[in-house]
C-alpha cells in the first residue's frame, strides 16, 4: 500500500494512493485509532476481489453483492494545501464514480471530509452516500439516543432500533439507556444495528482518546428503514458509519455527504470523554 501523510500541530492522518481509503488517524504522539486489516481475505466479485483494507471508505447504500463491494484501486490523489483530493475510476456495473476531499483545521485536531458520489451512468441509481470508519477493538462506542416528544402530546414513538439478521438482541456489549448507547467493541459473533440519529454525531473512546464524527440528520428517506447513523462489529474492528438520504441520481448528477472528525485526547475515564459531547 503507498501511504501518504497530512499533519497539523494536533493529528496526524494517512491515506492510500492506491485504494481510496483512510488509513490512519491519530491525535499527535499516539497510536492510529483506525483498524488494518490488510491481511483479511478479500471477497471476490465479478468486477474483481474486494479488499477491506481498514480505515475509514466511502459506500453507496443500500448494501448489496455485488454493488457495494466493487474493487476501488486505481484512484488519483490530488494535494491540496489543507488536505488531499480521492477519486476513484467510474465503477463498473454501477457507472458510480467516488471522490472524497480532506481538509485539515489549521487550530485543533479537526478533519472535515467531503463524500461525494458522482453518476458517470446513463440510467439513474437510486443510492444514498455512505461514510464508514473502521476502529480498532478495546474501546466504547458512544450512541446519543433520541430524547424528548415528537409531538405535542407524547403520543408518538420518538425512536426505532434496526438490528440486522444476526445480531443478538441480548448482546452483552451493547448497554442501552435514555440518553445514550454504549456499545463495548469486544471480539465477539457480529453485530450491527442501527437508528435515525437525530443529534447528528457517534463517537469512539479508546485508549483516553475520544473520537466524534459529526454529520447531517436531516428529515428523509434513508436506508435501512430509516437509519442515519449505524455501528458494526466483528472480532477484528468496529464500525462508525453515517448515512445521507435516498437520492435518485440523475446521469450527471452527484450528491454529496459531509462528515467533521474531531479528537480529544487525555480523557480517562468512559464518563469524562462523554461529559465533552
């Protein structure tokens, strides 16, 4: 893998010229919060084999094989003076094109991600942008849950959990309450769930670092009936994603999702790192 490194005074971050991915983030004098799993064994698909690699990749939603794993090597990489421009090549079978723009604050531990997806096809796809960080295991993450009515009244239900087909509803790692969610990434069968985030933002504490991602909670159609914001779990990383709404992409047209990370390091404590978000 040929890396590249963007710095500030605060953090360090580290993408691929070869494949579009993150593949590292951390605060400065730390460890890389990001997972790598290079060594994973890739999927094979009729467009080629799909390497997860680790770091943080940009999908298109809904899941299915083969849409979501077509292979994206063969990307170029654009320095900017603040950040990097990713492109992939228009994807075959899709006609989707992907890009992501990274910019770093100049005065803190700040990244700022533009995901945008491109349709270079000659029939509309109807997809959703879908942002996905992967994180190495030991830590917490950290679900705000949705509080407060939805309706004058407090007649109406104010929040729906999505669990996929394998996970266990009675999941010892995750730890549900009213305000937050806490899921402990431990090495355990697979999990995923997800939900419509209305406060906008999911983090990760891990080793006295908290990580928040920040993104948009608009009202809309999303993916997955109706989840903005989703975690996954295997015995090798967890997963942070969020999600922008259905969107019928027009031959030409593009959308685009953005995501602010942010760090905070010297948190030692699970209640301490929580007090900051």
């Amino acid at each position: 893998m040929n890396k590249q490194v963007l710095k500030n005074n605060f953090l360090q971050l580290e993408y691929l010229t070869d494949a579009l991915r993150i593949v590292g983030l951390s605060p400065s004098g730390k460890p890389n919060l990001l997972a790598d799993v290079s060594d994973m064994s890739p999927i094979p698909t009729p467009y080629g084999d799909f390497h997860f690699l680790g770091g943080h990749r940009l999908w298109h939603a809904p899941e299915s094989m083969p849409r979501s794993y077509i292979p994206d090597g063969e990307i170029s990489a654009t320095g900017l003076p603040d950040g990097a421009i990713l492109e992939s090549k228009t994807e075959p079978g899709t006609g989707i094109r992907k890009r992501i723009e990274i910019r770093l604050a100049a005065d803190r531990p700040s990244v700022t991600l533009q995901h945008t997806l491109i349709n270079d096809g000659l029939w509309s796809v109807d997809l959703a942008p879908w942002a996905i960080t992967q994180f190495r295991m030991g830590g917490t993450v950290i679900l705000p849950m949705p509080v407060g009515n939805v309706d004058a009244a407090g007649l109406l239900p104010n929040r729906q959990i999505s669990l996929w087909a394998y996970s266990k509803i009675n999941d010892p790692r995750l730890k549900l309450g009213d305000d937050f969610a806490f899921f402990e990434a431990k090495s355990l069968p697979p999990f995923k769930m997800g939900y419509f985030n209305p406060q906008g933002w999911l983090a990760y504490w891990v080793d006295g670092i908290l990580f928040r991602k920040t993104f948009g909670a608009a009202l809309g159609a999303y993916p997955d009936t109706g989840c903005n914001a989703e975690i996954y779990c295997n015995e090798r990383f967890v997963e942070l994603e969020s999600l922008a709404p259905l969107v019928k992409l027009a031959p030409g047209e593009s959308t685009s999702h953005a995501e602010t990370w942010d760090l905070f390091p010297n948190l030692d404590s699970l209640p301490e790192a929580a007090r900051r978000l």
